[in-house]
C-alpha cells in the first residue's frame, strides 16, 4: 500500500471512528454488514419488504429489543427480502440467526444459494456463502413455510464490500451508499434467454430409439422421462429400459452417463423428469417430500443432471413438492422445470399454478401441455380450441398476467400428430404464437394488450417423435427462438 494510500485510509478510519463505526479495507471496498436493519432494532421492518404475517417482535429474539417474527398462512411464506448493492465477481457471506420450523435463508438475483434448517427450538445460525457473479445487486430474503408456525430470525449479517468510497482530488468528503433496487433477474442457469426442452423416452413405444448422445444440439434442455415411482413413499429411481436397449442394441448405464457428460459438453442441460401420463409419484406429507427430495438428489449425484422435471399428472401437494423442489435446489438441482396440463394453470388457485408461484425464486421454466385438453378458457375469458395460435397465446397469458415471469414460460406442444391424442399443430403455428407474445406480431384474432419480449420458448413431447418426423419441430422453431429479441 502506498504512502497516499495509507494515509487516506487513515483518514477515512478516523472519520468513521468519530461516527462510532468501524472500519474494515478489503482489497479496493469496504467490507461491513451491507444488511440495513440487520437486527430489527428500528422496532419495525424498515428497509425490508415483507409479505403478510411479518412484524418485529420483542417476545423471542437473540439480542437487543426486537427481532423478526414471521407467521406463515394462507398463500404467503411471512418472505422478508431486501435488495443490497455488491461488487460483481466478489465473495460474500450471508448469515443469520433463526429460531422455527422450516426456516430458510438465501440470496437470489443473478446468485441463487439458499440453506434452511427443517427444526430449531433455539437459535441456530444458517450461513450461505456466494459469489456475486457479474451482479452489481442481490437480493437477501429469510421466510418460513407453508403451514408451519411461526418462526423468528434475528441479527443478520451481509458480510463483504459494499460500494467503494468515494474520492475526489478537490474534497476530503467521503460518501458511502447502500442502495436499494428491486430486481427480477431470472436464476443462474447457464441456459440461453430463449430456449428449447424436450422429452428424451426411456422407453419404445414406436417412436425412433435414440441414445441420448443422438440428441441434436437444437435442443438446450433435455429431460429424461422418466424416473419411476418405489414401493418407498415419495422416493423415485431411475433405471435403463431393457426394451429401449434392445432397440438399439445395447444402451449401457455407463454409456448413459458418458452420453450425459457429452450433452453438458455442448452447453446442454439434462434434467431427470418425474411423472408422465402413467406416472403414480405422490408427495404429500413432510416424509414423503424428504424421500422424493433425497432420491432425486441422489439420481443427480450418481448421473450428473443438471436439476429435475416435475410432470405430474396425477395430482400435485404445493407445499410438499415446494418443500422437496428447494431441497434439490440446495443439493445441485439448478434446473427446475415443470409441464402441468392445461387445467392445471388455469388460476393461482390450482396446486400446480400455487406450486409454481411458491418456488418462483428457483424455477426455471413452467412448459405447459397445450395439447390432450380440448377447449380451455384463456386470458381475455374467451373460450380457444386446442391446435390454434389463439389456443397458444390466450392461455399462455394467463400465467403471464397472474405472477410468472415471462422467463419462467414456454409453449409445450407435441413434435408430431403421433406425439399427443389431440392439440397438434404445426411449428410454424408455435413460431408465430412466439412472435406474438414476444413482439405483437403473427397474432391470431387474440393479441394480448402488451409483449412479453423474454418469453422463454417452446418444448415438446418428444424429442424420439421428432426424430421420426425428420427433426421438424427443432429444425422449425430453434432458429426462430434464436430471431427472438
């Protein structure tokens, strides 16, 4: 450090020593709890945004006066947030101390880590370290869960630089910000702004066999359908067809994951699916969610997927499947996505639309199923038949009108006739719906009142019926997604 720079920081030390502050230098920042209102002790929650059942509180807390009371209830998780300015590519620690059932911590925007701890009847400390990444902002948030009593959370602490101070030639005047924004940033994927999924069968029903290295790069998200439902509740496992083998004469566990680790190599992701039509996989209590989230985690340990598909059609829990959705997060699942049928997101009332909205903060893409489901009412309260632009456009509306980002959704459609018992249409068809929800153009009689200009694609069921209709959903609508805005 030079003799300049000793002396200014010198200064600066004394200047916040007479404010009764101190003073920490961390390469070219300054390092101190970047957290306003870090212990609650205004008496209030100022300088966080809360959602419903949120107070300070004086009746549990780890020191002062106050701490944070949370009391989750109805559609709200008692989720208190505040935005806090970083410098990019720099380590942080977040911590805090909490007391509750079912308690979790975490930072999202541009970052996505989170930790929780599912039962402490004292305060316990939870720590989260993170890299800010290219983020200039990041977003802290504590909430409880679901049905859960109430929970308590106290002294919390955003460790690491905040903004630099700043100096002049002409002024001793040193000034220091903490800046609060709001921010929307979708997580941290990898994946492109506008991207492709579709279904890889581990199974032969007619459709071409494919190993999974077959799988052209036009698709950005692969998801393996499907993981099959044990006699242990909740719990799921994978294992190769002996009939997808046989046609293609011989398909090897180790070949599969090698053929996994070449599509991550070509910046694909591949995802392990639940479900499908057939699929009896029931998460509906605290144990059964443990036991799917643990033989989920140990699939993407033991095969290398990037994160987890939830395509249930037989029924879905919100808050148990949220609970086991933020556990595979925590444990290296960093894709999620969903495909519910179009009854499923006709209002945020529905356990799929709910189950969405309650992990929004880790979700990936919802790719709706805009086929098997006959006429279906879209945004506007006008009734559209499957198989139409309008079908497309109407109901993909409602999620983008009712809490979904427009990253978060994408057009589900079959590759081919043979793909679905009904709502096939051409990819021509999915093209324009695209256009029109990201540009206002190509619309059919419905045009939604604005765009939506980061939908984030298409999927299809699946990607073998594609290949058995000469690859014309990806060779159609993939450079259409990369012509998006």
């Amino acid at each position: 450090m030079s003799k300049t720079r000793r002396a200014a920081v010198a200064l600066l030390s004394a200047l916040f020593a007479c404010a009764g502050l101190v003073l920490v230098i961390n390469g070219n920042a300054v390092a101190a709890n970047l957290a306003a209102n870090s212990g609650f002790e205004a008496g209030n929650l100022s300088g966080w945004t809360c959602t419903e059942g949120t107070s300070a509180t004086t009746s549990t807390k780890r020191s002062g006066t106050y701490a944070l009371q949370g009391a989750p209830a109805g559609q709200s998780n008692a989720r208190c947030q505040q935005t806090v300015t970083v410098q990019p590519n720099t380590a942080y620690k977040l911590s805090a101390w909490v007391q509750g059932s079912y308690v979790y911590l975490g930072v999202t925007g541009g970052v996505e880590k989170s930790t929780w701890t599912p039962g402490a009847s004292s305060f316990t400390q939870l720590t989260v370290d993170f890299n800010s990444g290219g983020a200039t902002s990041v977003t802290i948030y504590l909430h409880g869960w679901y049905g859960q009593p109430a929970y308590y959370a106290d002294d919390v602490n955003l460790d690491g630089p905040g903004t630099p101070p700043t100096t002049t030639s002409t002024t001793t005047s040193t000034t220091t910000t903490t800046t609060t924004t709001t921010t929307s940033n979708p997580p941290n994927t990898g994946l492109p702004k506008h991207v492709l999924t579709g279904y890889w069968q581990n199974f032969y029903n007619g459709a071409r066999a494919l190993r999974l290295s077959d799988v052209p790069t036009t698709y950005d998200i692969v998801a393996v359908s499907f993981a099959d439902a044990t006699a242990v509740q909740g719990q799921v496992a994978f294992n190769l067809d002996p009939g997808l083998s046989s046609q293609l004469g011989g398909y090897t566990d180790a070949q599969f994951k090698a053929d996994v680790r070449t599509l991550q190599n070509r910046s694909q992701k591949v995802i392990i699916s639940v479900g499908g039509e057939k699929g009896t996989i029931s998460v509906g209590n605290s144990t059964a969610a443990t036991n799917f989230a643990n033989s989920v985690r140990s699939l993407i340990s033991n095969y290398g997927f990037n994160g987890v598909d939830i395509d249930l059609e037989n029924g879905v829990n919100a808050t148990y499947m949220a609970q086991a959705l933020r556990s595979i997060h925590a444990g290296g699942g960093t894709v999620i996505t969903m495909a519910p049928q179009t009854i499923d997101m006709q209002n945020t009332g529905a356990e799929y639309f709910k189950l969405a909205l309650a992990v929004k903060d880790i979700l990936t893409i919802v790719n709706m199923q805009y086929y098997n489901s006959g006429s279906m009412l879209g945004c506007d309260q006008q009734v559209y038949s499957q198989g139409t632009v309008n079908f497309l456009t109407a109901l993909a509306c409602i999620q983008l009108q009712s809490g979904l980002r427009p990253d978060q959704v994408g057009l589900g459609l079959p590759a081919s006739p043979s793909g679905a018992g009904g709502g096939y249409q051409s990819p021509s068809n999915v093209n324009n719906a695209l256009s029109c929800l990201a540009r206002g153009t190509s619309c059919g009689t419905f045009k939604p009142s604005t765009t939506w200009p980061s939908i984030r694609g298409a999927m299809t069921w699946s990607i073998n019926w594609d290949a058995s209709n000469n690859w014309q959903f990806a060779n159609t609508i993939a450079p259409h997604l990369d012509s998006l805005p």
